[in-house]
C-alpha cells in the first residue's frame, strides 16, 4: 500500500462543504470566552512583553507573505529545533493574548498581537498543507494503521519540554519501530501539534480545510487502485454472471484492503492529528470517507438485490464468499464508521448482509427443489455412479466448506418439514470448538442428502433387472460415503451417519448376491443329501452349467466403480460358489468318468470357476480380449467351454 499511495497524482480535487455553521466550531476557544481564572496566574506583565518580542522576531521571519528564503521552504523540515520553538512562541502568544484582553482590551499591544497570531496561522496552515501533501508515502494508510499505538501525547510536545539534540528527539520514537514508521511517527506529531495550536487558537477552520482537500483524494485515488469503481445500476443488471463471479472475487481482495488498511489508516490517522476536539475529527473523517465507503460497499449490495429476485442455485458459492467477506470485515466497519454521521454506511452494509442470507437461502431451497424435480430417465446400462449422483455430492461437498456462514442464515431457518423422518435418520454430531449454531447446518446437509437419496431408490426403480438396481443402488451409496469420509462433510454429519450408511451399503450388496446368484447357489445340492445316482449328479451338473453361465453373462456387464468393494464383492461370491462346487465335482467326478461325454458334461474345473469370476464388474466379459457375443457364444457351448477351461 505505500507504493500505492506514491502513485497517487492530485488531478482534482472535490469540493468540500462549508465546516464553518458546524456546531464545532462555535465551540472553539476564542480569546474573549476564556475568563481571567484560567490564565496562568504567574504570568506577569513582563512575561506578557517577553512573549510579545519573542512571537515577532520569529513569526513575522516565517512569514508566507515576506520577500525573504522563508517563503519558499519548509519550516518544520528545515529546522525542527526552529520549528519547535515557532510552536512554543505562538503557544506564548495565545497566552499574551489572554492576559492583554484580562488586562486591557483596547491595547496597541493586543492589536499587534492578533496581527502576529494570523501571520502565525497563515504559516502554521501553509506548513500543515505542505506536510501533509509531501508526505504521502510517510501518510498512506498501511503507514498509518501501523501508529495504531501512538501515545495521545504529542511527540513535539515532550521536545517542547527538552531542549536536547535532534537525535534526542528521534530517540523518542519507539526503537521497536523500523525507520520508515519512525518518520511516519514524526510525520504524524508534526500534523497533531499543528492541528492542536491552530484549534487552541481559534482557526481549526483553516487547518481542516488542508486536511480534508488532500486526504479525501488519497482515499478516492486508493479505492480507484484498488479496482472500485461506481457502479451504475443500468449498467450492472446487464452484465453476465461470468462477469461478475470476476468483479465479486476482485472486489473481495479489495474490500478486505480498503478497509483494514485505507479505511482504518486513516481513521487512526484522523484521531491521531484532531485528538484535541472529537467533534472536529468526526466531522474530518465523515467527509473523507463517508462518500467512498458508500462506494465501496455498492457492488455487494446491487449483487444481493438482484440475487434476491433470481434462482440459480449454483451462484450460492460467490455470494457465501460475499457474505463471509463482509462478515469477516464488520468488526472493522462497525468500528471505523461509528460516528452518527456514518451511520449510512454500517446500515447499507447490514442491509446487504441480510439481502445475502436471504439469496443464499433461497438458492438452497432451489437445489433442493431442483432434486425433487430431478426426471432425467438416462441410466447407466452396467449400473454405474449417475450423473445427478456427482453433481450433487459435488454441490454438498462445496457447502460444507462453507459451514460457519451456513450455520449464521440456518439458524435464523430451521428445518420444519419432515421433521420426524429426518429425527429417525439423522442426529447431529456434537462438535468441539465449533460455532453454537453448527447444529442446524449439520442437520440442512444430511437433510439435503436424505433427499437425494430417496431419489436414487427412485431411479434404481427403473431398472428392469433387480439385480441391476441393486448394482447401481450399490455404486451410488458408495460415491455419496466416499464423499462425505473425504471431505468436511465428516466432521458435520458425524461417524454414526457413516456408519449407518456403510452398513446400508453393505445390505445392498447382499440383496444384489442373492438377486444375482441364488439361482447358482441352489443348483448344486445341499451337503447334508443324499448321494446322487449318476444321473441325478448329470442332472445337477447340466442345472448348475446353465445357470451359470447365465448368471455370468447377465452380470459380467455390470460394473462395480470402486476397486475394493469390486473385490471385497467378487471374494464372498466365490467364498459361497466355489467350496460348494469344489466338493460336489471332486466327490462325483470318479462316478462320471465313464460317461463318454465326459468332456461335454463337466464343462470346467473349480479353478477355472475361479477365473471366471474374478473376470466380473469390469463392464465387459474379460475372456482373453474375446467379445461378449464370443463369450456367449462359447459360454452356451459346453464343448468350447470345456475346451477353454482346459486351456486355463
């Protein structure tokens, strides 16, 4: 930010309204208000006399309007030890005054001492303008916000109390402090002493003129680098979303500078040179910032007025990020903009925090509606993870980035419908550290996902084949568990909803073995019967070949997404297939070798079982690169099947 404020250039300046009828500055002290018991008493008639001489000699050498070297340089630069006596002698002289007036009113002595005091004025203005305008990069705002810490005593005035060396005085900047915040400093207690003797004397008028004409344009020319711009309405609703996702994101990285930099540096520094009258700096910084705060703050609230009457669920991300930028900064705003006259800026502000709770909202009851709506009838033909799946979890997962924001706007809406349903399936997880009001977005999302789930048991209903429903049912739940572990979505809705889900997950997968493989399972008979005559052991033979082999057509192309639920699925089958086929074939394969087609009958081997089914969920019947339609082929043949089992 300091190179920032080196680049700013004064092209023009705006016009600044008239302080003079602010109550301010009837409250100013004047010279006939202060009664007599206020001066000091030991100021005597020759200290009166001794101020006098002192005052002229040097005022009238500083004077702006002589025809000496004085008027063209700087007083507080060329000399700080001569600056600081020309503050005392004016301070001296205010003082003179006040006696003179005590004493005698109608005084030559008092007429040359007003004279004095204006010529004092006249150079204590032009060297408080000169400061202020070649000392911007000593004044932009990072630097400011840096004195945060600056006693409200001035600098000068402990030098007006030690006559000591200018190192001396340098040493009374923090040495914690680097060099450049130590000018900074100086710079800043050159502006308060200034600004303290002009108010004490009657011309605060004068003094914040200077001030207001050069440190409002700094501010303008800072929110100007930092990308804010007016916006004007008209313009603003013809711009595309895309173009304003751009505008939104930039406008975040400034506001966050503007406020705690530009808007807070120079509220500090405003308190810091004006200390001596509250009144006068409010007043200072109402009309330094008011009119850019308003500016700053226009392009969240016209994107959370329009956002409000528009229902595209997808933009909730850029307004949470609004939202919580905004959020994030109040603590800033409610305390830079907290004077009465700057009430406009913290209303519009608060205004546009609840127009973008309201959007947000809203956009969360539209994504939920858009699942209820949901009738695409595209399925996949193995029984792979859906579109609507990813889309969804991808949406939840996002939101759940998002949980303190979410927690602010759900509190203020809690669930309603269906309260008993969500009561049964769901309870939130008790978190540690957490905002309070956690809860209700915990319990949003598991309700968002409830929905959604129930829609999938819709679209698996479309599926002809039970087993095929089961498959994608089992897919599904496996993409939305693996979501929620991997993402922040555990820690909202918790192990137990986790738990609950593998286990549903785990149902799935039993009802699909049984819709699928029952039929195998059964063709063989049951350990406990009785021995088979040869032609029963044919029989049974042929029963479990056929279906088999329909089972392993039907279901090698189906797909399981997830490698290890693809195994974990392909090892129980096998664990419940192949011992029973193992035993039945070694216990009546010696009975059958005399049958001639021995070689047709026993169409494979229980390794070769084995094989067969560690060839399933891939989508397609692995057999050595061979088609389906060759695997069906071969599969229906006895005697090619027997063939390639054994060829394995």
């Amino acid at each position: 930010m300091a190179k920032m404020a080196k680049t700013v250039t004064f092209s023009s300046f705006s016009s600044l309204s008239n302080l003079s009828s602010h109550p301010s500055f009837n409250s100013l002290p004047s010279f006939n208000s202060l009664p007599a018991s206020q001066l000091n008493q030991t100021f005597s008639k020759s200290m009166m006399e001794e101020a006098l001489e002192s005052a002229e000699s040097i005022i009238r050498k500083w004077d702006p309007n002589s025809q000496s070297y004085t008027k063209i340089i700087s007083l507080f630069r060329h000399s700080r030890k001569e600056a600081k006596e020309f503050i005392r002698c004016v301070r001296d002289l205010r003082k003179a005054m006040h006696f003179l007036v005590s004493q005698d009113s109608k005084s030559d002595k008092l007429v040359l001492a007003q004279s004095l005091m204006q010529i004092g004025m006249s150079t204590l203005e032009k060297e408080f303008f000169q400061i202020l305008s070649s000392n911007r990069d000593h004044l932009d705002p990072d630097s400011a916000s840096g004195q945060s810490t600056i006693s409200s005593n001035s600098e000068f005035e402990v030098y007006m109390e030690n006559d000591d060396d200018e190192d001396d005085e340098l040493k009374k900047a923090s040495e914690s402090i680097s060099q450049v915040e130590k000018a900074s400093a100086l710079v800043m207690s050159d502006l308060k002493v200034i600004a303290e003797t002009m108010i004490s004397c009657g011309y605060g008028k004068e003094c914040i003129k200077s001030y207001k004409l050069i440190r409002k344009s700094i501010v303008d020319e800072g929110l100007h680098l930092l990308g804010i711009e007016k916006v004007k309405t008209s313009q603003f609703h013809k711009m595309d979303w895309g173009v304003l996702e751009v505008m939104i994101k930039n406008w975040i990285k400034a506001a966050k500078i503007g406020v705690t930099t530009l808007f807070k540096g120079e509220k500090l520094l405003c308190d810091h040179v004006f200390s001596a009258s509250l009144t006068i700096g409010q007043s200072c910084f109402n009309q330094i910032a008011k009119e850019a705060g308003l500016n700053l703050f226009t392009l969240p609230e016209l994107v959370a007025h329009k956002e409000k009457k528009q229902h595209h669920h997808e933009r909730i991300f850029k307004l949470m990020d609004l939202y919580a930028a905004i959020s994030d900064l109040w603590p800033d705003i409610e305390m830079i903009f907290s004077f009465d006259s700057l009430a406009s800026v913290k209303t519009l502000v608060l205004s546009t925090l609840k127009k973008l709770k309201d959007s947000i909202h809203t956009c969360l009851k539209e994504f939920e509606t858009t699942i209820h709506k949901d009738s695409s009838k595209e399925l996949s033909p193995e029984g792979g993870v859906h579109n609507l799946t990813r889309t969804t979890m991808s949406f939840i997962s996002s939101l759940s980035e998002y949980s303190r924001v979410l927690s602010e706007i759900l509190a203020e809406h809690p669930l309603k419908r269906n309260s008993r349903l969500l009561e049964s399936y769901f309870t939130a997880p008790i978190l540690e550290d957490e905002h309070v009001n956690n809860q209700a977005c915990s319990v949003h999302i598991a309700w968002l996902i409830l929905v959604f789930l129930c829609k999938l048991d819709t679209k698996a209903e479309s599926y002809n084949d039970v087993s095929l429903s089961y498959i994608f049912l089992v897919n599904n739940m496996q993409f939305v568990v693996d979501t929620v572990r991997s993402s922040q979505l555990k820690n909202l809705i918790g192990d137990d909803w986790l738990t609950k889900h593998e286990a549903k997950l785990k149902s799935y997968a039993e009802k699909y073995e049984k819709a699928a493989w029952t039929n195998v399972f059964v063709s063989l008979p049951a350990k406990k019967s009785a021995k088979l005559l040869p032609e029963e052991a044919t029989t049974c033979l042929k029963r479990f070949h056929a279906a088999f082999a329909g089972a392993y057509l039907k279901q090698s192309s189906c797909v399981i997404v997830d490698a290890k639920l693809r195994d974990e699925l392909k090892v129980s089958i096998a664990r419940k297939l192949v011992p029973e086929y193992r035993e039945f074939y070694e216990k009546y394969l010696p009975m059958l070798r005399q049958d001639r087609n021995i070689e047709m009958l026993v169409s494979f081997k229980p390794d070769n079982l084995e094989n067969y089914l560690s060839d399933l969920f891939h989508g397609t019947p692995m057999l050595g690169g061979s088609s389906r339609s060759a695997a069906s082929a071969s599969l229906s043949s006895p005697s090619c099947f027997s063939i390639r089992c054994v060829k394995h």
